[in-house]
C-alpha cells in the first residue's frame, strides 16, 4: 500500500528540522519523531519517504528505526505497556510484572490484544530503577508495580487508554 505524502504541516516541521542540521544524519531522529506523529507507525513505505526526504540511505533510516523500541514498525493497541525487565526491575520482580500481563491479556511481548486495546513490549532500563519494578504506558510512568494489582491496573487502562508520546 502506497503512503500518503507527508502533510503540508508535517513538511514545513521537517524543513525547520533540516534548515537546524546542516548534516541530513543529524536530522533522522527529529525526522522521524515528525513521520511517527503523521503516520503512527513506521513501516517499510514510510522509511523509505523519510529516507528520500532526507536523501539518506533507505538502510541507514531502517537501521535508526529498528534501533529504537520507542518506534513502531507495525501498528500499535491503543495501549502500548511498556514493561522494564532490566536488571533492576529484573531483581526486583520484573518478570512476574511481565507475567501477570501475558496472563491478563493472553498476550506475549511485540503482540498486540485482538481488541487491540493493548500492545505489549519488553523495555530495557526506563531510568526509573529506584522505583523497579515498573512499565510506561503513554506518559504515565507505573512504579513499584506488584503481580497482584495488575488486573486492576489494566483494567483502568482499558477504561481510560494513555496514547503514546508522539
Ligand atoms: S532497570 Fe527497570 S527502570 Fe531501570
């Protein structure tokens, strides 16, 4: 399926961004922030649009997108939780937090919940280790997580769903 070209507003965004970095590497980060905010998701189309718009390798593009967990290649739930099993959140019960999702929705991580009110990814350290364990979900950061409040938590979630930061 073809993309649609960026918005007018997107565009004028990315000559700001560009007319900033001189080197058009520099401006693949802010680029892509800017493709994420139009297009939710960055697949292979829309690496390729960022690419030729910054006139970089389709590869170097593909390779700062897959670099990053904060970007998606597929479409995403309306909930994207984000669970730390770093080695903090490791030792402080991480994993059972995993657990205890995968066992609510019937979901594994990079799966998304039929419904498709959740997304569920496993993080490295979110710099939020004093409070281990814990998982992002839009921009609300959920700290000193136990197994057992996990149903409620997401069942809140469901109710009121926290988009991600675009
Ligand atoms: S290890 Fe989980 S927030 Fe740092």
């Amino acid at each position: 399926m073809q993309t649609a070209p960026l918005s007018d507003a997107a565009k004028q965004k990315l000559n700001a961004v560009l007319s900033r970095y001189p080197n058009a590497m520099a401006a693949c980060l802010p680029a892509l922030h800017l493709a994420r905010a139009e297009y939710g998701h960055l697949g292979d189309d829309v690496v390729k649009l960022v690419a030729d718009h910054l006139a970089l390798p389709v590869a170097h593009v593909h390779g700062v997108v897959t670099f990053y967990t904060m970007f998606r290649r597929e479409p995403s739930g309306q909930n994207v939780l984000r669970v730390c099993t770093n080695i903090s959140c490791m030792l402080r019960g991480g994993y059972e937090i995993l657990g205890a999702v995968e066992r609510e929705l019937g979901i594994k991580p990079g799966q998304t919940t039929p419904d498709g009110c959740f997304t569920l990814i496993e993080e490295e350290c979110l710099a939020a280790c004093a409070n281990a364990p814990m998982m992002i979900c839009g921009a609300r950061y959920f700290l000193d997580l136990v197994p057992e409040k996990m149903p409620e938590l997401l069942a809140e979630l469901r109710q009121t769903p926290q988009t991600e930061l675009v």
